[in-house]
C-alpha cells in the first residue's frame, strides 16, 4: 500500500523495521518465554524518539501523525507484538491523555520525561467488577483539601514496577452519578500509598506485564487531577478510541508475521515431490490471509487517518481493532495450520503468534463490545 503514504511516513516505518531487525527479533523469543520486561529495547525506543512519536516536538515528541504511529507501531509487532501493547498504552493512552486533557504544569512535569522514555505511561480503568462495564469501578477518590484519598484495586495494569511510571488512574469521585462521577488521576511513584500487586501469568504478550495495583490511603495532589473533575469516563472513552488504533495495529503485526513465516516455510517444505506452496490447498489459504490482512490493513489506515484529520473515528477504530484482532487469529491459526506439526513446538515463531494474536480479541475492548460501539454509532 505504499501508494497511499507520504515519503516521511515511509521512512518511520522503515527506521522503526531497522530497529525491530537489529534490536528486538534476535531477542524477542527468549524474552518472550522469559516474559521480561523489555527495558533495555524501550531505552533505545527512547533514544531513536519512538517512546513519544505523535507526541508534539515541543515535548520531545516526533511531531509524527498516527498513520506514521500506526505503520511503526506495525513494524515493531512484527518483532515482538508484546511490545506494541506497552508502547501504545504508553504512547495513546498515557501521554496522549496528558496531551489531550493536561494543564499545561502537567505537561511541562511528564510529557518531556514520556517523549524519551525515562519515565513509563500506564493506564489503570479496569477493575475485578468493571471490565467491559468500565463504569462500575469501585475505586474511590475523595477530596481532602489539596489532595485526593483514593483507595481501591485496580486489575490487568500494564506496567513494571522497576520503571519510572506514570498511571493515569480512574477512580470514582461521585459514586451515585456513575458514568458522570469518575475522574481521572496522573500518578507517579512520588505518591505513597500505592503498590503492585499480584502478577498474571497469562497465554502470551508476556514481556507486557500484567499487574494488579492496590491503592491504600493513595495521597494524590489536587494538581494531579486530570481536566475537570467528574469527566473521566468520557476521557477514558477518547483515550481508548485511539488506543483501538494501537491494539488493531498490533494485530496486524501478528497476521502479518504470520503471513511472512507461513509463506516462506510454504515455499521450502517439500511434500509429494514439490514445496507445498505449488499445493493448491496452501496456495487458497495464502490468498485468504493475505486477503483479511489487506482489509483490516485498510481499515486501520482509516481510522489512523480520521484522526490526523480532526475527525470522530469511535466507530471507525471499532471497526479496526474488531476485524485485525479477528484476522490476527485467522492468521495465525492458518499459519499453524501450514506449518503442520511443526507448527505446534517453540522451534518455529508461529505457536507464539498463535497465543498472542487471542488477547487482541479481548483487551482494550472485546470483540463483543467493538461491535456495539459500531452499531451504536451506525445508528446515531
Ligand atoms: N468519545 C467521547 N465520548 C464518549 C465515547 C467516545 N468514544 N464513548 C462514550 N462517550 C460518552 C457518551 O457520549 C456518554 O456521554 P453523555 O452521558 O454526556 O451522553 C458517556 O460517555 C457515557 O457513555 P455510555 O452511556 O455509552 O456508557 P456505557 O456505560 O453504556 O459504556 C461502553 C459504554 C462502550 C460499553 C464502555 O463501557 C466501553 O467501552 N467498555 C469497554 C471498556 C474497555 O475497553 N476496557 C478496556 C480497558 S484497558 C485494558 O484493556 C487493559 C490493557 O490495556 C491491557
């Protein structure tokens, strides 16, 4: 599609190939069983600007749109799709929320910090009773003076302890107005009161790793509020709109390496006298995969669009992130499928993006609550 992109978007995206050679697939594997948190690779994201690549240049940021975030982003999963979730909560959801709802003390204090990865972007919304019903969260904030208590445990946080993070927290500030009593948080590890809690051990994207967090007699500053008080759903609802751009980009990063590794292995595997790519039952699903990747590709591309243009793309990046988490699947079970036995051990890549390619299904919204983003908004 090289077609529809502009010279400089082509060079991010071949920059952000360069680095994914060079830094992350000759490691991804083993840090991937290990399911280490990749500070290192994170430490040069940050150098080479990556950490802050939509984020304005006045902060430190990349100034770059989010279809060149989106063809980066792509690159990277390619390598190791764990990796695009970390990067895209730090990027869309965390410093893009600062960007977006921020003073400008705010900015000047984390996004600098953000944009070169010295500090790490988390988004903490879930809870054990508030997933897809993101509303009913029970974590609690209340003003005392200048500060916040907030006091609750929040669920499924991407983020390691060992970094310098930066949470943007949701907690209820009028628990009886529901969607209209939540607010939202900038926490730091300045604050007492707040911990890790336990660790998931999860299928894949186990590099991202997944943590409770128990706030206890949290002591957040009144400058730490995040916009107007009581709006909090509703930035939570914007942060994920662009967030969905980043989870279907990650899928496509997983269908994509999928696509790769099938084919190559296709053309090498030799079965009745002749590699299997010559097979018509390969060659058919080859021209499927590639087929759903192409859409979700181009559906991606739109939504990443919509947004550089100031357009509302709620029902656009829904539409994104639900066919790449669905051909993301598809892909990769194809892939397994190509690959035959072998496909099934660690010996080749494709069990790995079989397991990572499920959970875009599910987080940043499930596929369920994709399609009634889209039908609500097809209805309006
Ligand atoms: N942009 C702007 N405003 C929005 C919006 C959007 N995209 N979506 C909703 N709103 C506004 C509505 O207009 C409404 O405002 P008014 O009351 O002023 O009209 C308000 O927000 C409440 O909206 P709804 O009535 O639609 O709220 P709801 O309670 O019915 O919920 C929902 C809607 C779509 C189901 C929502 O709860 C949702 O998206 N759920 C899924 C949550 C989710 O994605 N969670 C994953 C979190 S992060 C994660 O997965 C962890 C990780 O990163 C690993």
């Amino acid at each position: 599609m090289d077609y529809l992109l502009t010279d400089e978007q082509k060079m991010l995206r071949d920059m952000a190939a360069k680095f994914t050679a060079n830094e992350i697939t000759p490691v991804a594997a083993e840090m991937e069983k290990a399911g280490r948190f990749p500070h290192d690779i994170l430490k040069k994201a940050g150098e080479l600007g990556l950490m802050g690549i939509t984020l304005p240049e006045e902060y430190g940021g990349g100034g770059m749109d989010s279809v060149g975030y989106m063809l980066a982003m792509e690159e990277i999963g390619k390598g190791l799709a764990s990796l695009v979730l970390i990067m895209s909560t730090h990027i869309s959801l965390a410093a893009g929320s600062i960007h977006k709802f921020g003073t400008d003390e705010q900015k000047q204090k984390y996004l600098p910090d953000l944009c070169s990865g010295k500090k790490v972007g988390s988004f903490s919304l879930t809870e054990a009773g508030a997933g897809s019903d993101a509303a009913g969260l029970k974590t609690r904030a209340e003003r005392r003076g200048d500060t916040y208590l907030i006091n609750g445990t929040k669920q499924f946080c991407t983020l390691d302890p060992d970094c310098d993070n930066v949470i943007i927290l949701f907690a209820l500030t009028e628990p009886e107005l529901k969607t209209k009593g939540i607010s939202a948080f900038i926490i730091d590890k300045s604050m007492p009161g707040w911990r890790v809690g336990k660790k998931e051990h999860k299928l894949g994207i186990r590099t991202a790793t997944t943590s409770e967090l128990i706030f206890e007699d949290c002591e957040v500053p009144a400058a730490n509020l995040l916009g107007e008080e009581n709006q909090g759903f509703k930035y939570a609802m914007i942060a994920l709109d662009s967030g969905r751009i980043g989870i279907a980009t990650q899928a496509l990063a997983v269908a994509k390496a999928s696509i790769e590794a099938a084919t190559e292995y296709a053309k090498n595997r030799e079965q009745f006298g002749k590699p299997i790519a010559a097979l018509q039952a390969i060659q058919w699903m080859i021209a499927d995969m590639n087929t759903e990747y192409d859409a979700s590709w181009l559906l991606t591309y739109r939504a990443a669009l919509m947004k550089d243009q100031g357009l509302r793309f709620s029902r656009e990046a829904a539409m994104a992130k639900l066919k790449a988490s669905e051909t993301a699947s598809f892909c990769a079970d194809a892939a397994i499928q190509i690959h035959g036995g072998y496909g099934y051990t660690e010996d080749f890549p494709v069990e790995r993006y079989y397991r990572d390619a499920r959970i875009t299904r599910i987080y940043e919204g499930t596929s369920e609550i994709q399609r009634l983003v889209i039908a609500l908004n097809s209805m309006k």
